[in-house]
C-alpha cells in the first residue's frame, strides 16, 4: 500500500508537472502571421563545447550514482 510519504511526493510532482506547463502555454505569444521565419542566432563555439561537456558529465554522474553508489546497509 501507498505511505503517506510517497503520496505527498507524487502530488506534488504532479502539481509541479501541471502548473509549469500551463505557465508555459501560458507564456507562449500568438502570433496570426503564417510566413514568420526564425531569426538565426549564431552561438560561440566554446560554450556550445561547454555545454556539451557539462551534459555529458552529468549523465556520467548520474550513471555512477545509479550503478556504482554503495547502497545503505
């Protein structure tokens, strides 16, 4: 059977998951324009390295948290 802990957590994950997502269509502006084109927005190379590295690490990171953690005894 489901704890009290674990039925607070999922409430609120799904109040998290709800709110942001209608903050985010909420945001979102209308435009009644079909032809808008997209403006190009050149990004330096080294922060698109940057960001990749730190992307990669951090899925390095959680793979070592999920496979290699000792777990509590």
């Amino acid at each position: 059977m489901f704890s009290k802990k674990m039925l607070w957590g999922s409430l609120a994950s799904l109040v998290l998951l709800t709110g942001t997502s209608t903050l985010a269509l909420g945001e979102m502006p209308v435009h009644s324009e079909q032809n808008s084109q997209f403006q190009h927005i050149e990004q330096p190379l080294g922060l698109k390295v940057g960001v990749a590295i730190a992307g990669l690490a951090l899925m390095g990171l959680e793979l070592w948290w999920f496979l290699f953690y000792p777990a509590d005894k």
